[in-house]
C-alpha cells in the first residue's frame, strides 16, 4: 500500500466508491449542486448508522442459560 499512514479500511472503500458513484450520476444525469450534496450527505449518514450497532454477538446466548 503507497499510503500506509492513511488507515483506510474496506467500509472506507466501500464509502470512496459510492461517493465516486454519485459524482458520477450528477455528471451523466446532471444533477444539481443540491442533490450531489444532499446525497452525498445520506451515504455519511447510513455509513455512521452502520457504525453505531453493537459489537456484541449473542447468536448462542440462549444455550448459556
């Protein structure tokens, strides 16, 4: 990797190719300045939601009991 002090992982990745995806629909569908913002601000927005569950897996907490 050319930029190892960068850290990105593949959520990051995954996040820079739907931001590309949508730079590129405003330019073929010319899209407003509005819609390329407001959309670019709903991925921030699943992307963080998608940070915010929890870490805890309890697939097998029914057999502990």
């Amino acid at each position: 990797m050319f930029y190892s002090y960068i850290k990105l992982g593949p959520r990051d990745g995954v996040m820079l190719i739907s931001v590309l995806i949508m730079l590129v629909l405003t330019l073929v569908f010319k899209w407003s300045v509005w819609e390329f913002v407001s959309s670019i601000v709903a991925v921030i927005i699943a992307f963080s939601a998608g940070h915010m569950r929890s870490n805890e897996k309890n697939v097998l907490a029914f057999l502990k009991k």
